[in-house]
C-alpha cells in the first residue's frame, strides 16, 4: 500500500491499452541493459571456434526459450505458448542463424560483431515495410538477437529479481519470459515504452489479468524508481506521480471495479434475456481448445467465432487433415449442447509462405492482399482439407461455418461450390457428415456490408468482423499510434453499415451476430440490441458484463434510442450522442 507521494508535479502519458484494470503502486524501473561488445577481427583458424561459441550461445538460449514456453504453457495454455514458438523459429531461420555464420565466416568478424550487424540489416528491412505486423515481428527477433548477445558475452538478465515490494514496472519492452515472471503478487501493473495491441507483450498480460498499458514512447525518461505511478489499462494512461485527489479517484474506482467483478459472478449461470423477455445468444471467441474451460465458466453459450488459423501458425509444415479433424472433434464435444462457430482459415499468404506453400510473394500491405477466403480460394487444395475435417467433424457436435474477408457474392458462391465438391467426395466414400451444417459469413469490408441483402439470401448467418469493417470503413489503422484516435465506432458511417447488415440478414429471415471488438465492449451493448442483433460473440472474460448489460435493458427501450441516434443530425462518431438520448 502506497502511504506517501513524491513531491514532483504529476505528469500525464497516453498509450495503448493492452490490458485492463488500474494499477497503482511504486515504479521500478527496469534499466535498458549495455549489451556493448568488443569488435575482434578474426584469422583464417579462428573461424570454426568462433562458430562453435555462437551455436553454443544459441543452444543456451533455445533452452532458455523452450523453459519460458513450458511456463506459459502450464500458466496460460497452448494458444499463448504458441506466441512463444515464434522466438524459436526465429532460432532455426537461415536469415537469423546462416547470416551470421556467414558473417564470422567471410567477414572474418566476432560473434558478437556478426549478430549485431545481422539485426541491424534485418531492423532496416523490417522498417522499410512500414507494416505495423512487421514492426512487432522485428521486435520479436531483436528479442532473441539480445539473448543470444547476453550468452556471447557471458551475462545474466534478472533485474526483476530484485523486485521486493508491490509496484508498478516501467521498461523500454519486456520479453515473454519477463512478462510472465510478473505473475507475481508484488506487480500491481507495468508500462512499456513500445509495443502494440497485438504484441506478445499484450496478449500475455490479457492472459495473467495484469493492468497494462503499452506504446508510451518515453515512459522511461518521465520516471524514476520510487515514484508513485497509476496504470489505468482500461483508458491507456499513466498518471506519474499523481496529486492525492487523483489517487483516491483512481483508488475508488478501482474498488468499484474489483467489487462490480466480485457480483459479475451471479450472472455467469443467468440466460442472457432482456427485461422484456427477448433472448439473445452470447457466445466468446476462442483460439485455442484450451479456452474452451475459460468460456463455460464465464458463462457463454456457445463459441461464436473459433480462430482455426492459429493451428497454422508458428510450424514449419502445414498441419494435416487428420491433426485439424482431431482439433475440431475435441472443441465440439466439450461445448455440447452449444454451438460452435469455425472460421476457416484467416491468415494471409505471409503466414503460409514459412509452412512451405509456392507460389506466394512478399505484399507491401498484407491487409489489403491476399488472406481470409482470397487466400482459401488460391489454394482450393489446403482449404479443401480443412472443409473435410469439419464436415467429419460436425458429426460429434454443433458446427458452423464462417468465411472470412468476403468481398462479394462470387467468393461466397465460389466457397460453397468447394464446399459442395468435398460434401459429394465424403458422400463417396460414406463418410457421414452433417449435411444440416449451417454455413455464414463474415461481415468485416464495406463492400459485404453494402452487399449484405445478397449475401444474406445465401449464407445461413452474417457474423460482422467490427475490427477491420471499422478500419476499412475509415481508413484507419487501428493500430497506428498517429491515427488510433480516429478508430471510431460511432462513427455514424460504421452505425449505419451495422444495421444495413443486421436488417438485410432479418428481411432474408436469418439471425445476425458480432464477433468483432465492439460486440464486448459494454459501451456498445445497447445501440447493438436495439438495432436488433441477435448474437454477441465476446472475449470470455466480458462474458458476464455483457450478460448484465443484457438482462437490465428492454428491447423496446434499447429500439428508441437507436431511432432517436438515427434521426437527429450529430457529427459524425460524437460519443456525447449517447448521454444526450439514452
């Protein structure tokens, strides 16, 4: 507990928010270490010992690597270990290791001027996509470049050690392995000077529940160890020092958050019916069959988007048939009586190019390229294995399928005829499969949602992805700092888009969801509701909330303010709309 302040005057930074909850606590910072070197030019004789030092330092930092991913396997569960596989992939990659044998070998350089040369190329590359997914990726790599680097030299890493009393920690970046060693009880919450909504850094702090905010640029120049810091990963501020007025408001309402969590719980076995007795379903969005557990004892009532990509991630070859079959037969029986809802593979050709797949070339802007069902329908072949192992699948539970990136009423003909082609080959081979199967499609590009009535005749659901229809819509890249603040979902352009889509899919007599950002966030729940949205899909741990939410507001309450947003003329993405009318 936090019993003074420094007398410094309060400084106010804005980030990113990666994880949510207030922290306040004490700052301990965690100083950049000097990874500085000596250059040695090396003889002809010195090359193949000098080789031996640097496999030797990337053989202890495998080790080093392969522990971290055992603890957040056992802490997190698969799909989070699988963030870390990623640092030991790079271990194997001929552009991390070969270059800098090549380098020792023909530059006649020391490991450690080799390493550093390599990263530096490999930064300049990575900066010169300009693509925030590769800036995390070079991130990843200058990661394990500075372990190797502290085995070359000898030196152990273990600041956190030091860490006595509960605080707050500050530092340029953490790795996956300092992340999790904050599961610890003396870590209120931590602030970092890089990184993104997507980041390892991020995700792994969702998973261990820690406040975080990250993307602060120079958090670590603003703060020394002692000060008294808040950490509020809900907003993606840090206040340095705060006046007292501000540290009991912050302290209250965290209390109110930790008391509204503590009566979050009664509702979790509650249906998700508003007061004037409609029911909507509210389901969570997984990635991993690991989560499945998290979901049913948040209370969820389904999955409504399941992330098959991730059994594409982070491999060296394509996963089969057979290992995708098991996969799926294991998440539908777990979820019996619910449903569960697969999205065939959303990845982009820069996630297929490692599995070993031809014919892909590097894109400029893999968000505008070719991934979701363009990917799919490049390669009928990998999408048909898929299709074939749900269809085996759908027999030992309740699936769905979802398409994702649809951009026209062809890709979704093309998808299905593909469909129809594998249906017949089982059929063949007397196979049994659900031939009731319900098969959607995901709503995240303007171009489906203008579309919408079309697509809605021949899909059995429309699902819609808020993230990307957001960032289509207004041109935004949600998670580019400079232009973050104009990601706005009420923004009248993406409202309107929304029920275009929710009153297409009812005129065609099928029921529409969300899985995207907006459906869990407790702000939208009742626009959602009175333009009629019939599924929720959410992040498991906001599962209660948006059930209360729910269970408190009548549809016929909820429909009028919807009108009433939609009848008045306001700027557009004016978030006061709803103080105004509610």
């Amino acid at each position: 507990m936090v019993e003074s302040r420094p007398s410094r005057s309060p400084v106010i930074l804005r980030g990113v928010p990666a994880s949510p909850g207030i922290g306040i606590g004490k700052v301990f910072l965690i100083k950049e270490e000097a990874l500085s070197y000596v250059f040695r030019a090396l003889s002809r004789d010195d090359v193949k010992k000098e080789i031996q030092r640097f496999r030797q330092a990337v053989n202890k930092t495998r080790t080093e690597i392969g522990q971290t991913r055992d603890k957040v396997l056992k802490v997190l569960g698969k799909s989070h270990a699988s963030l870390i596989d990623v640092h030991l992939l790079i271990l194997e990659d001929e552009l991390f290791t070969k270059d800098i044998e090549k380098k020792i070998t023909q530059d006649l350089m020391n490991a450690e001027a080799a390493l550093v040369t390599v990263l530096n190329e490999i930064s300049r590359t990575f900066d010169n996509l300009g693509d925030e997914y590769f800036r995390q990726r070079k991130d990843d790599i200058v990661d394990v470049g500075k372990r190797v680097m502290r085995h070359l030299l000898g030196r152990q890493s273990g600041q956190l050690a030091q860490l006595l009393e509960r605080s707050i920690v500050i530092a340029h970046d953490l790795g996956p392995s300092d992340t999790l060693s904050l599961r610890d009880d003396l870590v209120e919450g931590f602030a970092t000077n890089i990184g993104g909504r997507t980041s390892h850094t991020a995700i792994l702090a969702q998973g261990l529940e820690i406040p975080a905010v990250v993307g602060l640029k120079e958090v670590t120049s603003h703060v020394h160890s002692g000060d008294l810091m808040i950490v509020d990963g809900n907003e993606g501020i840090v206040i340095i020092n705060p006046t007292m007025a501000t540290l009991e408001n912050y302290r209250k309402v965290r209390e109110i958050q930790l008391s509204e969590m503590r009566d979050l719980e009664k509702y979790k076995d509650l249906p998700a019916q508003m007061l004037d007795g409609k029911q909507v379903a509210l389901a969570a969005n997984i990635e991993s069959q690991e989560e499945i557990r998290t979901a049913l004892s948040h209370g969820a009532e389904g999955i409504g988007l399941y992330r098959t990509e991730f059994l594409y991630l982070n491999r060296k070859d394509l996963p089969s048939e057979e290992e995708q079959y098991q996969n799926y037969v294991a998440v539908a029986r777990q979820m019996l009586p619910y449903s569960v809802i697969l999205r065939t593979m959303d990845l982009g050709g820069d996630k297929l190019s490692p599995l070993g797949v031809q014919g892909l070339t590097q894109e400029q802007n893999p968000f505008l390229g070719l991934r979701g069902i363009r990917l799919s329908l490049r390669f009928p072949d990998i999408f048909k294995a898929q299709l074939r192992a749900i269809l085996r699948a759908s027999v030992e539970g309740k699936l769905k399928i979802m398409y994702p990136m649809i951009t026209s009423l062809e890709e979704l003909r093309q998808a299905n005829k593909i469909l129809t082609d594998v249906k017949e080959e089982l059929k063949a081979k007397r196979i049994p499969f659900d031939p009731h199967m319900e098969v959607g499609v995901m709503v995240e590009t303007p171009s489906a949602a203008i579309i919408s009535d079309w697509l809605a005749r021949e899909a059995d659901f429309l699902s819609l992805g808020t993230n990307d229809l957001i960032q289509y819509t207004l041109a935004v890249d949600r998670v580019n700092e400079n232009v973050a603040h104009l990601y706005n979902p009420l923004h009248m352009g993406v409202l309107r888009l929304i029920r275009m889509v929710i009153d297409a899919g009812h005129k065609s007599g099928k029921w529409v969801g969300m899985c995207g950002e907006m459906a869990g966030n407790p702000a939208f729940t009742r626009i959602l509701l009175g333009m009629g949205l019939d599924e929720f899909s959410v992040p498991a741990a906001a599962v209660p909330r948006i059930k209360r939410l729910i269970r408190e507001i009548s549809f016929d309450d909820a429909k009028k303010v919807v009108d009433r947003i939609f009848n008045q003329e306001t700027d557009a993405g004016d978030p006061s709309i709803f103080s105004r009318i509610s």
